[in-house]
C-alpha cells in the first residue's frame, strides 16, 4: 500500500504539469503524450480486473480493435498506425484513473489550466486584434492551442467544474475564468455551445423540463442565437465554406463505407485529395478544404466507416447511459462533457492526436468522478 501512495503522489505531480501545460498544445504534445503515458503506465501496474466489466473499457475495447482491423486494411498502413497508437491511449488511460487517485483535487488542476488558458488567450487578444509586438506574447500566442482547440477546453472545464467544484468559489472562479478566455478568442462556435448547453443546463439539471418541450426550445434557441451571431454581432460563421467543403467530402463516404480509409486526418487528406484531386477553385474558396471533412463524425465516418462510427457513437451512448443509471444526480455530467465536445466538432474537427487525446481525458475523468468517486480517496 505504501508504494502505491508513493506512485499515486508522484503522478499527481504529473498532472499537474499534464493540466498546466494542456493549453500549450500546439508545441508541447510530446510532453502532454508522456504524461499521459504514465498516467497509463500507473494503469498496467496497478491493473483492477474489475475494470474488464467496466462500461467505458468495454466498449472502447471494441472500438479500439476494429481501429486494428481498419489499420490492417488502410490505404497507408504507417499513418494508419502511428493514429492507431492514439487510439489506444484512451483505453489505458481510464485504467490509470479507475480508483480515482491520480486526479485528486481536481479544482487545483482545473484552476492552474484556466489560467493557463487565460494567458493563451490574452496573449492571442493582444497580438491578433490589438497588433502589439511583444517577443513574450508572440511565443505564448504562438504556443497556443488556436481559438478552437482553446475554446473547447474552455467549454470542458466549465461543465466539469459546473458539476464537481467542492466549493461556490472555486466553481464561479474556474466557470468566470473560462467563460472570459472564451469570449477573448472570439470563436463563434463558443458562444454558440455555451448558450445551447447552458439552456440544457437549465432545462434537464435544474428544472428538469420534459423532453419535448427540450426539444422544441432548442429548436428556437438554435435559430436566435445563430440569427444574433449574423446579423447583430456580425461574426463569420462561414456557412457557405462548409457547405462546399461537406459537399467534396459527404461524396467519398461510400468509396469504402464499411471500413474507410485508414486512421487520422493525414491520411484522410493524402488518400481521398490525390485519388479525387480538387479543383483550383474551391482552394480560392477555401484553402482548408483538403485537410479534412471538418466534422468529426464525417471523418470519422471517412476513416473507419459506417462500422467504426455506429461503435463510437453507441460507445457514447453507453457511457452516458451508465454514468446516469449510477447516479441521476451528477450522471448527466457525462453527457454535458459529450456533448460540448462534439458540438465544438461539428464544424471543425480537432479531435485528432494530441488534440483528441485531451478531449478523451475529460470525459474520462467526468466519467471517473461519476462512477468511481466513492470507492477512493477522490477529492475533487
């Protein structure tokens, strides 16, 4: 027992480096993928057979063999491969964190992330919009993760913090934060996800409203908040790039319907760009067109087919389903970190490499804390 509260402080020590430096992305993914490691690494030694009849462990298990399958199969079976190793992160990491000690105190790492975020954003504020030339800014601007990237690790914190910070101050002071680097980055796609998810909030957590009228009043608040995003503060949704970047791509989809191309948005671009090659002027529409489907199911669809993504989507599912069928009160945190996440992917897919490994770790950890919280010494 001792050893493992020595491994256990150890690699919280580890996480805090892992949640401090996540707004780095960018630059420091290999420092982010070793952390991550041992996070993993604490997993295999530490190895809980109860985990086998874990929900998440069983069917990302599922998912990760056929990301095997779809590897053997690729187009290209070295991009394929270095994706699928990524893949396989997840399935590791929730081993790390299945009794709950690695990520204790939760709120310190959340707090050093926000600010961390915080500084990423001001820096992008102060070079981008107010043109100052200062070498600091310039490099933390630089090591930055981008408005996207940003502004969905924003949105994850919020909602971990909406339901798990131990007190009002340290829940308003990680909410405020984020909600402030959020609207520095000027990301539409934030502002949208916040208003949507806060009604949710509202709607099923608070008052618990029945479901049709749910749907109903998204319906309407959808429409508003996009119609006030246009034509009253007059940001650039660029619906009309996504829609000629969706048509290039929604026509691949049954090229290989069953199994896709291989793994990764590299190859993804590589494989369907040289075999249907664009033409010159969609590139003047859109330069960004050949990079991916930007929209995580779509290339996820691309890339393991109708296969791989029926699994994704029922793995979702299910671990939104467990997590509320444990505990009805703090079950839904899953679903809100899901969905956060997925509607920041819509139209622009980040949830590739380091990138997506980030995202896996929040759900994960809100999974955690939902299921597991009781049987350990888990603070948040």
């Amino acid at each position: 027992m001792c050893k493992i509260r020595v491994n256990t402080q150890i690699l919280r020590i580890f996480a805090m480096v892992l949640f401090t430096i996540i707004p780095f992305v960018h630059v420091n993914h290999t420092i982010i993928y070793i952390c991550m490691e041992l996070i993993c690494l604490y997993g295999i030694v530490n190895f809980n057979k109860n985990i086998l009849n874990d929900t998440f462990f069983k069917y990302y298990l599922w998912f990760f063999i056929w990301c095997i399958i779809v590897t053997i199969l690729s187009a290209k079976f070295l991009l394929s491969f270095k994706s699928m190793t990524t893949c396989m992160i997840p399935l590791l990491l929730v081993c790390g964190l299945y009794d709950g000690r690695v990520l204790g105190k939760m709120d310190i790492l959340l707090l050093l992330c926000s600010l961390s975020l915080l500084l990423v954003s001001l820096s992008f504020l102060l070079i981008t919009w107010l043109k100052v030339d200062f070498v600091l800014f310039n490099l933390i601007n630089e090591y930055g993760g981008g408005r996207i990237t940003s502004s969905t690790l924003a949105m994850c914190m919020i909602v971990y913090a909406l339901f798990f910070s131990s007190t009002k101050t340290f829940r308003n002071l990680i909410i405020g934060l984020n909600i402030i680097s959020g609207l520095i980055l000027k990301d539409s796609a934030f502002i949208f996800t916040m208003f949507v998810s806060g009604f949710l909030y509202w709607a099923l957590v608070v008052r618990k409203v029945a479901i049709y009228k749910i749907v109903i009043s998204v319906m309407v608040i959808v429409g508003v908040v996009q119609f006030i995003l246009i034509n009253v503060l007059h940001y650039n949704l660029h619906i009309n790039e996504r829609l000629h970047i969706y048509n290039y791509w929604i026509n691949k989809i049954f090229y290989s319907p069953i199994y896709g191309v291989g793994l990764g948005l590299k190859l993804e671009s590589y494989f369907f760009t040289t075999h249907f090659p664009l033409s010159s002027e969609l590139y003047k529409m859109d330069t960004n067109i050949a990079l991916h489907a930007h929209n995580y199911f779509l290339d996820l669809l691309l890339q393991t087919g109708f296969v791989g993504l029926f699994i994704m989507i029922f793995l979702l599912y299910k671990i939104s389903y467990a997590a509320y069928e444990h505990n009805s009160r703090y079950g839904l945190s899953v679903f809100f970190m899901i969905l956060v996440i997925v509607m920041k992917n819509l139209v622009d897919d980040e949830i590739d490499g380091s990138r997506g490994l980030i995202y896996w770790l929040f759900i994960i950890i809100t999974y955690v804390t939902v299921m597991y919280r009781k049987k350990a010494n888990f603070k948040c």
